[in-house]
C-alpha cells in the first residue's frame, strides 16, 4: 500500500517553494500524492496558479474556493476560518495519512489546524525562520502544531529545537525553491518572448540593455500604509527610467491598497518603461530573474533563490526582517532617494557570489524521503 500525502497549496509562491518535493512524492513507487488546492492559487487575478500546476502534469485531487473579499483584516481572519471548515472535509474524503503544509502565509494556518484536531500527521515545511510581519507568528504557530518539520537552514533547525521540538523530529532539507533555481542555473537563457507569452498590462521594450523586476507586497502588520509604500515605489522606478518588469502583490491583507496605488499610478503618470505582470511559470520567473541587473520589493525571493543564483536586491521595509541572507542583499526604507541610490549601486555592481544557507538544489527528493519514513504518530513530543 502506498502511503498518502496530501500537500495543501494556497498561493502562487507556495507552488514553486513546494513543486520539487511535489514532483519526487508524484514519481516516488511508495507514495500517493493527494495535490490540494485552495485559497487564491485558484483566482484569476492573482494568476491563477494552479493551471501552471495542472500544465505540469499534476492531479488536483482537490480545490477549495475560500478566499473572502476586502484584502482586510477581517477578510484575512475569515478566510483563515473557512479554510478550516472546507479543508476539514477535504482531509475527511481523502483520508491522508500524513498532511504537508507549506511556509508561512495566513491560509496554511487552516491546513495545520484542520489536520491537527482530525489527528493526522502534520509536515511543515519552511519553519523555524524570522520575518518582520504577521508571518513570523503564523509560522511559529504552525511550528508548534506540526509532528514534523523540514527546515530550509540550519539557522531554522536551532530555532525549531529551541522552541521544544525534538531534534531528531527537525531535519533541514533545504528549500525546495532552491531546486528549481538549480535547473536554471544550468541553463538560464530566456528562450521566449515574455510579452507575448504572458501578456501583462504596459507597453513592450527591450531587455537587452539590462532591465529591472519588481516584486512588493503589502506588509500585514502595516497594511494601512501599503498604498503610500506602493507609491514611494513607483515614483523611485519613474525616477529611474530604466526597463522594469513588475509583478502583482500577493493576496494579503493591505494587497487593495497595493494594487489601487499602482493603478492609480498608472494612470496619472507616463510608465513606459514598465510592464505589469500577474504570474510566470516558475522556471520561466527564474529565468527572467537570473537574467536581470536587480530585483527590488520585500519578496522572500530575494532573500531566498537570488541568494543563490547571485542576483542583486534592493529589499524595501520590514517584511523579511530577521530572515538569514546572502551578501547580495541590500536593505533601505521606504524611502524614494535612497531605492533610487541602491538600485543605482547594485546596478552597476553586478552578479554577486552565490550563497547555500537555503539549500544545494535537492530539497524534494529529501522532503519525498522524510514524509515516506516519518512516523505516522500525531501524539505530540515535547523537549523542553
């Protein structure tokens, strides 16, 4: 008999942090996969990514539609709590023997709860780390209700141990975002026209000459501010002048003033040199961003796969404060000089030396190893 997981992904980056380890449990002799679907990695507007899982080859075993309107902090609590109700009737008709939860974001708090009082074997992947939002206590939540955690740094590992988990129940496999930023590594050239084959809103140019990508989402704990952070932003690209591909926020709480302010932008002010995308396939957005002078916002990204693959960051604000990173990152506020300034600076500096602290590029293939031997015990152990 084979043994089954079911993997519960919420969100456009949750996909291309779990698609390796995805892919090792699909193909492993003794695993079923039991892909779940939910939250807004089902919605058109932000990119719909579970089509791009689909196109990959895999099986939906479920979808669950729970995302409630307003990008609030009342939308973001209910949408937690609904995901709790639908994902327990998942977890009943599946029957999983062990569930997999991924990273951090407010959704995956349904799946740990959902499978925690329906005693199954909880996996978290990605615990253990520090962040400077709603995320940090979220993932440590999820750290506590989990049997099982597959950390991406041995940072994450004393972390993890330190808050009363057993040792031998932590084991750091690296993130498996990692893998797929190995692959482009070894063959990085944009072989598309990204225009064309992702549409987007803004006018087309060239990417010859060296281009920008822009990736910020709004910060929960400061998401009356995420308009104002947007614009300061924006008005630091216009400065600039220079080609620059940028991406939609996450659906978080603050994500409507986010997207109000780029439209309101848009709208007042002449962005020729900028292109608005919702989603990429994820090697296709490695490759972009291998393929750039810098990258620039609050997206873990930065932090993770461009520390990596060498690609300069201009990180804005607080988002990913206390996060381990490589020298290829530099911090600044939400200040307009001074992402002008840094842009600047890491645009002439250049590819920076690659980092490990997140991985070698086989974090699935350990994931598919751990989930297949783990104990199948939901009894909880604590060191203390």
């Amino acid at each position: 008999m084979k043994r089954k997981i079911a993997v519960v992904v919420t969100a456009r980056p949750s996909y291309s942090r779990i698609k390796t380890a995805l892919r090792a449990i699909d193909d492993h002799p003794d695993l079923e996969l039991q892909l779940v679907v939910a939250a807004s990695a089902l919605l058109e507007r932000y990119g719909t990514a579970v089509k791009y899982m689909e196109a990959d080859g895999f099986s939906v075993a479920a979808k669950v539609f729970n995302v409630l309107e307003g990008e609030n902090l009342t939308a973001q609590a209910k949408t937690t709590g609904l995901g709790i109700m639908e994902l327990s009737n998942v977890f009943e008709r599946l029957a999983p023997e062990v569930v997999v939860t991924v990273a951090d974001r407010f959704e995956t708090m349904s799946t740990a709860i959902a499978a925690s009082y329906m005693n199954i074997p909880l996996v978290h992947i990605q615990g253990g780390e520090v962040t400077g939002n709603i995320d940090e206590k979220v993932r440590h939540a999820i750290t506590k209700l989990s049997d099982r955690h597959l950390v991406a740094s041995e940072d994450a590992r004393e972390r993890v141990i330190k808050l009363g988990e057993y040792p031998d129940t932590v084991i750091n496999t690296g993130c498996p975002s990692i893998d797929l930023a190995a692959e482009v590594k070894n063959s990085p050239a944009i072989d598309f026209d990204v225009f064309d084959r992702y549409g987007g809103v803004g006018k087309h140019f060239s990417l010859e000459d060296g281009y920008l990508v822009v990736m910020q989402h709004p910060v929960t704990t400061e998401y009356a501010f995420s308009r104002a952070h947007i614009e300061t932003t924006l008005e630091a690209i216009k400065e600039l002048g220079k080609p620059t591909l940028w991406f939609w926020p996450n659906v978080d709480a603050g994500s409507d003033g986010t997207s109000k302010g780029i439209r309101s932008f848009r709208e007042k002010n002449d962005l020729e040199n900028v292109h608005f995308f919702k989603n990429m396939e994820g090697r296709d957005f490695l490759r972009v961003l291998y393929n750039s002078r810098c990258l620039i916002g609050n997206s873990s990204v930065g932090i993770r796969e461009c520390a990596y693959l060498g690609i300069p960051v201009v990180n804005i604000g607080s988002r990913q404060d206390g996060r381990e990173r490589g020298e290829n990152v530099t911090d600044v506020s939400y200040d307009r000089q001074q992402i002008v300034e840094a842009i600047k600076e890491r645009w002439m500096h250049g590819k920076c030396q690659t980092s490990a602290i997140y991985g070698a590029g086989n974090a699935g293939r350990k994931i598919a190893e751990e989930v297949l031997r783990m104990p199948l015990s939901f009894t909880k152990r604590i060191s203390y």
